[in-house]
C-alpha cells in the first residue's frame, strides 16, 4: 500500500502550494525592505532610498492583491496563468532588490555596503523557501539580485 506522503506532487498541487505561502512570505520581504530603508537612510540620500521602498511597498501590495484573487480559482488552467502572471511580478521585485546596488557608491561606509550585501543575502535566500517547488520562480528573484552582486561584491569588499 503507497503512503500519499510518497506520491510525487502536481503541478497543480505545487502552484497552490506556491500562492498559499505567498502572503506570509512577501509580508516578512516588506518588514526586511522597511529595515533596510531605516538602516540604510542614516548614510543615504533619503529620496532615492524613500523612492525604492515606495516601488517595493507598491510591488508587494500587487503580488499580494494578485495571490488573494487567484486563490479564488480552483481550475488548473487559471492557477497555471496565474503563476505565469506572478513569475513576471516575481521577477520585477528581484529587479528593485537589486537596484539597491546603484544607492552605493565608492565612497560609502563599509558597514552602509555590509548591509547593502547582507539585505540581499538574506531576501535572496528567502526566496528559496518560498519557491523551492517552482525553481523557476525562485530563479526569476535570485538572479536579478545575484547577477549584479557577484562583480559588486568583488569591487567594493
């Protein structure tokens, strides 16, 4: 007798399972955003910064809005297109992650670039968690932010 533990899961079941972590997920990258703004404004120029965490609020709010109406569908195909519609938003917010690179300068303090550094560690491998079923997502966040890390990091550490 096979154990339903055993039994290799669906597509459809991964997608689900993708958008029912999602709110929790998503909110705890706002609380990480709201830190890093507050951290990073004591050596910033607080507009480009204050810019940043609105584009990220906003972004968070649409994939949230996007997750809570799609949890509504119950047919594969819905659920399928709206994974497709979230890997493009998925993809947007690891974007606006990265562009926290472009607040550094050469001139600014090792610690503002430690923490640069370590807010995109930290939400890039967050996403792991998140999207450890749909590689593919968790693709879409990571290497926006990973891509342009690597060189940065070998030039300003």
């Amino acid at each position: 007798m096979e154990s339903a533990a055993l039994k290799p899961a669906t597509p459809q079941f991964l997608n689900r399972e993708i958008l029912s972590r999602s709110t929790t997920v998503l909110l705890l990258g706002l609380v990480v955003s709201v830190v890093s703004f507050v951290l990073l404004g004591r050596g910033s120029p607080i507009g480009p910064l204050a810019l940043w965490l609105g584009a990220q609020v906003a972004l968070v709010v649409m994939r949230i809005h996007h997750v809570v109406v799609t949890r509504g569908h119950t047919e594969s195909d819905a659920i399928d297109a709206a994974v497709s519609r979230y890997l493009l938003l998925t993809f947007f917010s690891g974007c606006l992650w990265a562009s926290l690179l472009l607040l550094v300068d050469s001139g600014s303090s090792f610690s503002y670039q430690l923490i640069v550094f370590t807010s995109l560690l930290l939400v890039s491998s967050g996403s792991l968690y998140l999207y450890a079923a749909q590689p593919m997502l968790q693709m879409a966040f990571s290497l926006p932010i990973l891509l342009p890390l690597v060189p940065w990091s070998f030039i300003h550490f």
